[in-house]
C-alpha cells in the first residue's frame, strides 16, 4: 500500500516521478500556476492537450514525459467534467485514475493538484486518498508471484492540503474495511468458511475492543432458528451465527444494527445450480456479511456516538442426505412457517431468523444487505443495488449516504399486493414467489420477520463484483456497501 501524505511544496517546486493535474471539461487553457508550468516544461502540457484532443471530460486521462531532467518526470491530466456536475465520488474517481495511470509508468512518487470540493478541504483530502488506496490495492494472497514485480507506486502526496491529517487518518479506517471486505469475498469458499467468519469477527473484536457473541448451532436450536438450521444441515461445517457490537464510550445517540447475509457457498441445494448458473462464483454470497465486517472494523477505528450491532447467520447451502428438500416446511423463530419451494432461495431463510433476533434488540434501525436475487441484476445491472423499505427516513438517510460514497443504489416499490405469489396452502408461506417482481417479492418475504423497528433491505448481487475494472474497483471483489454503511452510521439521525 503506497504511503500518502500531505505536501505544502507549491506546485511549481514540487519533484518526483509523476505529477497529477485535474482540469475541468472544456476549460483546459492553462492560466495562472499552471500557464507557469506549462512554461517551465517548455510548453510541453499545452501541446499534449492539443495533440491528444484533450477536453477533460468525466475520468479521462493524458500524460506525457517532461524532458530535460527536472524536477517532474511526467505529468498526468486527469478530466474532472463539468465544474457544475462535480461530485465527491467525481474526486475519488479521478484520483484513483490518476494512480492507475502511475501504476502503469512505474511511478514510484505520485503528487497531486486537485481542486476543492464544495471549499472543504478534508472532504477532498479524504475521497482523494480513498481513490488512491482503493485503486492501488491487488490481492495477490493466492498467487505464487504477483504479476507486477517492482510496478508500485510508493508514495503519494497531496498538494496544498497541509493540516488535514485527520482525513488521511479516516480514509485509511474506512479503505480498510473495504479491503477486509474485498478480501473475504474474494476468498475461495475453502478458506472463507463459517468457521473463518466467525474468527475474522473475533479479531476485529480484540484488535478493537469490541463485544463479541457467537451463536452454535446449539443455541441457535434453543432460539428456535429453523429457517437458519434448515439451510445450514447439509453441511459438513457448523453455522455460525455472529452478533459483534460497537458500544461508544459515553451514551449513545441512537442504536442500529447492520445484518450480512453469509452464505460461504452456495450449491443451490437440492434445487443445485446447473450448469453457466455461475455455480463456480457462489463464494460471494456472503457479500453482505463480508461488508457487515468491513464496516464494523472501519466503524470501531472511527468511533462515533453511535451503539452498532453487526450481525450474520453464517452457514453454506450444500447437499447431502440431510439437506432440507423442496417441499419441506421450516418453523422460523417467530413461529412463522415457511415452505421451501426453492432450496435455492436459501438465503432470506437465513436473514429471516437474524431479523427477528435483531428486532428485539430495541434499535432504532436495522439495515440489511445481501446478495439475494438474480431479479434485482435484472432490474438494475451490475452496478447498482435495489433499496426496499417501507421507510421513507431511513430510504433518504441511505440515499444520502450512498451519493457521498458514489456506491449506486435505487428505491424499489415494496409492492404488497405482490405478497400473494408467496401465499402457500399448507404453511404460512413460501420462499419464493413467481419469476416477475423476484427481488420485490423477496424483500416482501423479509419484511415478515421485523416486526417493530425501522428497516431497509438493501440486495446488491450486481455490485459486490466486477468482472472487469470499473473506476476504483478492479476486477472481482469491490468491497461494495462498507463506506455507504460507514457514511450512514455517522450520518444518521433518529
């Protein structure tokens, strides 16, 4: 991970490898401290704007060697768009474009030139350095050598931000949750176990003083959690149900709780996933419990005045001659039944028991997030996920979060009338509904099990992966939901 820091050099007297300059859509005259530059490179940036046809639109990038052995290697024009639609993500984005394109030149030093956001400077400092480390990091665990031996870029420095520590400080908290996250899901389903989950929640409890309680099997029979089991009995590896909670020193302000949805593997059960089902990339159905430990180890370095349960009923979907079949009815442990149409449909049967168990914690919201639905891809494409809720405070308190962290989300009806596809003639109800309107009636499904506290379902089966590069996100697992959960927790108000 490259070293950031903060750098009162002016531009013109900055050195090292690589200098990163942001310019505005249609406005790449250079004037001012950059006119000055462009004469102490021999006038080299104002004719790379020109031969390359240069507008600075939205992300896109230039750069050019600097010759004569000064100061500055080469220099890098990164397009921020229209000054109007300049967004915080817009930054992140651009930085983390910037130090791809480093990356690339074997730039071992990186400085930045950007402008301010909204006149806040932290804010800025912040979503730059996000960028960076967020577009900088590989995950070469599972590699015998990494494929970009000495192609590191080392140190970066933010220009004109002096003072503004406390910033990089946050980025770095956040940016390693969602690392925690990317690498979990990443993890092939022989590594990240159950058992595994369960440890990682155990670490983050004793590297930051956190409270930790485990549910066994044992105890999750005594809470009456047979959805849960139902799914977990044909496999091999013990269900584990995690309960971490983040108390602040003083009283709190509000008390919430984040649940993952932690299905290791998925199989599809007896209703096994065929063939081009994507059967080989059901490691990432724990997805949302991955993001529920990120946030939480991000959350626990950031420390707000806010009480935090992060929760999740970890198991893997698998087949033996104990898996629950179709047609089975499971008791949930708010005495609901549920018969099981899909054995697929796996994981709302998990969820359905952790909500129950979070609703009677007496919080003031309850988030949860899962990879749920192929229906929702449909909807919405890979990049965005689908907000249900019945909650219209707790839909605008998401919203807001997620346009500061640049992770999509969009409001989906919570259509009731829909709830009639999961009516059963011998149970409460089904797993799953018919195929129009899959991811609504799912939510619908989960909506049955909270009873008293505000609650939002979050499915984000397109974003939690990234088949190819996509802006801070390289390809495969993007940590997706950490930092728009994060922003919510110190945004909320109730």
């Amino acid at each position: 991970m490259a070293t950031i820091k903060l750098s009162n050099q002016p531009l013109l007297e900055w050195a090292g490898d690589s200098l990163a300059i942001g310019l505005f859509e249609d406005a790449v005259e250079l004037t001012g401290e950059l006119a000055t530059l462009n004469e102490k490179f021999a006038g080299i940036l104002k004719e790379v704007i020109a031969e390359e046809e240069f507008t600075a639109k939205t992300n896109s990038t230039v750069f050019t060697r600097v010759g004569g052995g000064g100061s500055v290697k080469k220099v890098i024009l990164v397009g921020l768009g229209k000054p109007d639609a300049l967004k915080i993500d817009s930054l992140r984005r651009a930085a983390a474009a910037a130090a791809k394109v480093a990356k690339k030149q074997k730039s071992k030093t990186l400085g930045f030139s950007f402008p301010l956001w909204n006149n806040d400077p932290a804010a800025t400092a912040q979503a730059i350095a996000e960028g960076v480390e967020l577009a900088l990091y590989q995950d070469v665990r599972f590699k015998s050598e990494p494929d970009d031996k000495g192609a590191k870029v080392e140190t970066v420095e933010l220009l004109g931000f002096e003072g503004q520590e406390d910033a990089l400080k946050r980025a770095n908290q956040i940016v390693s949750g969602v690392i925690l996250a990317r690498e979990l899901v990443a993890a092939p389903a022989n590594t990240v176990t159950p058992i595994t989950m369960a440890e990682t929640a155990q670490e983050i409890a004793k590297d930051y003083g956190l409270q930790l309680q485990i549910l066994e099997k044992e105890d999750c029979e005594k809470l009456g959690m047979g959805a849960f089991l139902g799914v977990a009995q044909a496999s091999d590896l013990p269900p584990k149900f995690i309960h971490l909670t983040y108390k602040p020193e003083g009283t709190p302000t509000k008390k919430l709780a984040i649940i993952g949805k932690g299905l290791t593997f998925d199989s599809g059960g007896l209703n096994i996933k065929g063939a081009g089902s994507g059967i080989e990339t059901m490691k990432i159905d724990m997805g949302g419990a991955a993001a529920t430990l990120g946030a939480a180890k991000a959350i626990a370095q950031l420390k707000p005045d806010a009480e935090v349960h992060f929760i999740s009923a970890v198991t893997e979907n698998m087949i033996s001659g104990r898996a629950m079949h179709p047609g089975d009815i499971l008791k949930a442990s708010n005495g609901k039944t549920i018969e099981v149409n899909n054995t697929d449909a796996e994981g709302r049967l998990t969820l359905a028991d952790a909500l129950v168990y979070t609703d009677k914690l007496g919080l003031d919201a309850i988030v949860d997030l899962a990879t749920l639905t192929g229906a929702n891809v449909i909807a919405l494409g890979e990049d965005i996920a689908g907000l249900y809720t019945p909650h219209d405070a707790l839909a605008s308190q998401l919203e807001t979060a997620a346009g500061t962290s640049g992770e999509k989300i969009w409001r989906m009806p919570m259509e009731e009338k829909y709830f009639e596809g999961l009516k059963s003639g011998i149970a409460d109800m089904k797993n799953t509904g018919p195929r129009p309107g899959g991811s609504i009636t799912a939510a619908l499904f989960l909506k049955q099990f909270v009873k008293d506290t505000p609650w939002a379902h979050l499915d984000i089966a397109g974003p939690v992966w990234a088949d190819k590069e996509n802006g801070y996100n390289g390809p495969g697992a993007t940590g997706y939901g950490v930092r728009m959960l994060v922003n919510w927790v110190l945004g909320t108000e109730v």
